[in-house]
C-alpha cells in the first residue's frame, strides 16, 4: 500500500523532540507513571506489580473492557476492541471501505480519517464548516454531499482543529440521515469529555446509531497519549469481527503495561477530567486576552470544546512562513493550516499545556518585535 505522508505527523516528528517550545500540541499535561499510579487502588496496584510481561488478550484486558463499556449507555464489553488510536482508524476504514465507495469527511481533519479512504480508492467528499463567529458544520452542506454509493460518513465531535462542535439536534439529523440511507457512521471522539459546557456533551455515536463505530481513547482527554491506548466499539457485530481479524496483521494484542495504567486511568475519570478542563479553561482566559489584545493582528475563534484551538491571521503574511520563522528565531512550535491542506492563513493552538502562558509570553513578545 502506498500512502501519501501524513503532513502533520511529518512536521510533528520535524519539530516536537527539537524545539523548546510547544503552542500547538493536542493532549493534555501528560501525567508521569507515578502521579498515574498514586491513583490506583490496592488492587489495581496489585495487578501492576504482579504483571506479567506476556502477550496479552487481542480485544483487550476484560477489566479494561468492562471500564470502557461504563461510558456508554448501550455498550456491552464485548461490543469494545482495545487497540491505539490511530490504528483504530487504519483498520476501521480497511474493514469498512472498498475502491469505488462514497465517503464523505468533516475537513480540515485528523488526516487519517480521510487519507486511508482515499488510498483504498475510494472518493472522499469534504464536508467543511463556515466560517462565522464561531466554526459551524451545516447539516444541510453534509446532506448535499450524499451520494448513491455513500458508504461511510466519518465525523470527529469535539473536532480537530477548530473546536468546533454540533448541537445535539444536529448529531440526530446525522444520524437520521445515515440510518435513512443505510450508511455507517464513523465518528470519531478522541475529544470527548473535553466540553466546556457540560450541556455541549454528545452522546457517542454509538448509544444513538447501531450501524456506528465510535472511537476513544487516552490520548487526549485522559492526557495519557504515551499509554497508546485507544478503542473502538460498536453495535455492529459483523463489523467488530472484521475488525477484531484485521487487528492480527497490525499489533494482535495491546501493550500490557499500558492496559493496567488505562484500567486505573477509567477508574478516575472524573478526577482526571476535572484536571485536564482546569488547565484549559486558565489557559482560555490567557488566549482570550491575548487574541484581545492583537485582534487587529488576529482572529480568535473560540473552540467550544476541546484542547485546541484554530485562530486565523489577519495580514497577508503567509501562515507558514510565519510559522517557519517563528520556529528558527524563538523555537516556538505552532502548526501551520497547511500542515492540514486547509486554505487560508489559520494555525492550530493547543491549550492543554501548563506552561502555555509562559510561552504564549515569548509569542507575544516575537509578534510585537517582528510585525507591530
Ligand atoms: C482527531 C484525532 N483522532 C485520532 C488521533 C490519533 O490518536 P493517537 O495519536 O493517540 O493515535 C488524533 C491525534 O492527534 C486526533 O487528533
């Protein structure tokens, strides 16, 4: 299979390990092993350090199974497949897609979601949002990009890299139409739990659809990407058999480490939850300010959810250059909208650190130094 390199990936590998400055990272604070098991009750402490280093169950840990079927509604554990993240997403569209479907994708996006389509042949449709004062995907554009052969509809609520999200309303149009039309649902909630307003909270997909598949994990909310844990679950159980056969030619089984530290992650949730929210929310009133402050320079579209951000450039320097020179002179990491193939002069921020507003600081002062 050839596949066209997954730009954002690329310039993440360029520039995360090597500047000292990160502005546009999409997880949270990572915790360190030791905060993560100070968490752990005694017998979870137990299986962690009695844990054998051997192969481990192929859908997952039942214990963690069972964990991860307590955030849905309607999830039995054997509706769940453990795997990560961005695995889930190669082996959910390889089992769903065949050369000459239909799909159609939220865009800008996560380029995987639609990247894998494209490679496997099939046509991909964008559906992307206007741009008021907020970023608003309109069910009306989706339902005009259906198609005969439409297959697939992949969205991703709380989205990558607006922010932006659906009214609960629209998600059941979404799924009216889908159900309507026979078409599977991809949607991916790598983001969830990450509302600023509990009231914006989606249900998953897959409480809502029995021909979704949802995916999660602990990459982002959990702020435990390192773990590489992730999962996909759905009520569609010839799809999980697929799935569950392709998972044997990508990694069989999940890390056994990382799936004892995600049974402790599930276990305190709200507590973990509530930490990454804090750190977003004082992180949003130092971008509200500073947006404030520039928006002749800037234009600051509040994400509603999530940990990142999209703000746009209000001069004609072009954003890549921007972010080229920002890099070599402050050793400030953002990521340019190109990086997604996006039009336009945006740039993604990421709002889940705790230093941001030290280095929203040295922006701040390159910004006022180089252009005002
Ligand atoms: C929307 C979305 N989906 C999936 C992933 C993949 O997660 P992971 O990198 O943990 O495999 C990411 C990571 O950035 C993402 O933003």
């Amino acid at each position: 299979m050839k596949i066209k390199p997954f730009e954002l990936e690329r310039y993440f590998a360029r520039y995360e390990f090597s500047s000292p400055y990160l502005l546009s990272c999409s997880d949270c604070e990572a915790f360190s092993l030791n905060e993560l098991l100070e968490l752990a009750d005694k017998k979870n402490r137990k299986l962690w350090d009695n844990l054998k280093l051997s192969y481990t169950e192929s859908a997952g840990h039942p214990l963690l199974r069972e964990e991860i079927a307590r955030l849905y509604d309607s999830v039995l554990p054997e509706q769940v497949n453990v795997m990560v993240p961005e695995e889930a997403i190669f082996i959910a569209m390889n089992c769903i897609l065949q050369k000459g479907d239909h799909v159609i994708c939220t865009f800008p996006g996560y380029q995987s979601l639609y990247q894998i389509a494209e490679t496997l042949g099939c046509e991909v449709s964008k559906w992307e949002p206007e741009l008021n004062e907020t970023w608003d995907f309109n069910v009306e554009d989706l339902k005009q990009l259906i198609e005969r052969n439409t297959k697939l509809v992949i969205i991703n609520f709380p989205h990558n890299p607006t922010g932006a999200m659906i009214s609960h309303q629209h998600q059941l149009e979404i799924i009216y139409l889908c159900r309507q039309k026979n078409i599977i649902l991809f949607s991916d909630e790598m983001y969830r739990f990450l509302e600023y307003d509990e009231e914006d909270r989606l249900p998953s997909v897959t409480d809502l659809y029995e021909n979704a598949v949802s995916l999660f994990g602990l990459s982002k909310s959990f702020a435990l990407p390192g773990l590489r844990i992730g999962w996909l679950v759905s009520r569609n159980k010839k799809l999980m058999e697929e799935i569950a056969c392709f998972k044997d030619y990508t990694t069989i089984c999940n890390n056994a480490p990382g799936e004892i530290l995600a049974i402790i992650a599930l276990q305190n949730k709200d507590f973990i939850f509530k930490r990454n929210l804090q750190i977003i929310s004082d992180n949003l009133v130092a971008a509200d300010a500073f947006f404030g402050k520039y928006k002749n320079f800037f234009k600051w579209i509040r994400p509603k959810a999530g940990s990142i951000g999209f703000p746009e450039m209000k001069t004609n320097i072009s954003v890549e250059e921007f972010a080229k020179d920002l890099v070599e002179k402050r050793g400030i990491m953002i990521l340019p909208s190109n990086v997604y193939d996006f039009k336009g002069n945006f740039f993604r921020i990421g709002l889940g650190r705790k230093n941001m507003k030290e280095v929203m600081g040295i922006f701040e002062e390159y910004v006022v130094s180089e252009f005002l």
